[in-house]
C-alpha cells in the first residue's frame, strides 16, 4: 500500500488519531507557517507515539546545523526541505533528506535531476509565487509523471484529500502521499473523520 504522511501536526490528539488509523508517517512544520510547531512540542509528540512511525521536520532554507540540533532533539527519521536548498545542501543532511519541488509547468522539472542521489525521495507540490507549500491546490500531475523517470522515489502532495486522493494514486502511481489541509478542521486541527476516509479511500485503491 502507499505510504500515508499527515503533515503539520501540532498537538498529541491528532498524532494519536492519525496513528491509530494507519498513518505512516507525521510531519512537523518548524518554518514559519500556521501550523508551526515548538521543538519542545514536536519532541513531546515524538517521544509519545509508536517508534515504527516515520517523523519527518519541515524546514525552508534553514541552517543545516540548526537542522542537525533539531534531529537530535526531537528525534526526527527524516527532514523535508521546502526552500531554495542546493544539491549540496541536501546531500550534506543525507540520509535524511527529502527535497520538495513546487511544479507550475514543464520548466520546472528542469532542475529536479541535479537532486538525484542527493536525496532519498521527492516531494511534489503545488507552485505558488507566495508560499513554499500548504496551498491546498492540486498541479498537473502529468508533470509528477514525467519526473518518475528519474527513479527516486516520490511523495505527491499538493491538495490532497479524502474524495481526490484516490484518483491521484491511479494516476501518479507515488510511493507515498502527503496531506495537510485536506484533512483539517482548521489550520493546526485535524479531522479524524477526515483521515479516516482518506485510509479507506487508499485502502481501497490499494486493493483493487
């Protein structure tokens, strides 16, 4: 099945429930950003939920040594660097790191080959000339299709939710998925029931 990462969590409530459906993995916003967490709170979280849980920190154009300290406090397994990071920057946090690309049309998968082996996934989401990520809106994903070639792994985000998710995996084939607002009630609280469906919508594209 697909992997499952519930991006932005604030609070123990919603890690808990995120677990107890089957997420895979829960991410921790430490940017600027609605839903940014403390580190004393992301570690607080971390600490409490199964260790079989993936826990990835988002970061946009961060010192790497600030990221380093981060990892070792909170215990993260992986970061997600939303900025303008170099192919450098990236290697230099493997292997952890995942780079996230905003594509707004062809031209921007131009620069996604220099990050191959620097990274251990991609991350696709939505071009805004005002954010780094959390747009709520879905890309052509014809554009996630076509950088598959360059065999890294992929997480699709960008406006994912519980009545489109299922056709995003057919089409994308990723081998992970990244949700935020899609599964909100408002930004920072999530929505079980939201997740909830999401789970049964991927089990379902996963069984048949």
């Amino acid at each position: 099945m697909v992997k499952v990462k519930i991006c932005g969590i604030t609070n123990i409530e919603d890690a808990t429930a995120a677990v107890e459906l089957g997420v895979d993995m829960l991410g921790f916003i430490f940017a600027s950003s609605p839903r940014q967490v403390e580190p004393e709170k992301a570690r607080y979280i971390i600490h409490a939920i199964s260790p079989f849980v993936k826990t990835v920190g988002v970061f946009v154009d961060e010192d790497p040594a600030a990221i380093k300290r981060l990892i070792s406090f909170c215990g993260l397994d992986m970061v997600q660097l939303h900025g303008d990071e170099s192919p450098e920057f990236c290697q230099g946090l493997m292997p952890r790191s995942i780079k996230s690309f905003r594509l707004k049309d062809e031209t921007s998968l131009q620069t996604i080959s220099f990050y191959s082996g620097k990274v251990r996934a991609f991350l696709f989401d939505t071009y805004s000339e005002k954010l780094k990520g959390g747009t709520g809106n879905t890309f052509d994903w014809n554009l996630a299709v076509k950088a598959k070639k360059l065999r890294v792994p992929i997480i699709l985000s960008g406006g994912l939710n519980p009545s489109n998710i299922k056709e995003a995996i057919s089409a994308v084939k990723p081998e992970a998925v990244d949700i935020n607002s899609g599964v909100e009630k408002h930004p920072g609280k999530k929505d079980p029931a939201a997740i909830k469906k999401l789970m049964e919508a991927i089990r379902g594209t996963d069984s048949g």
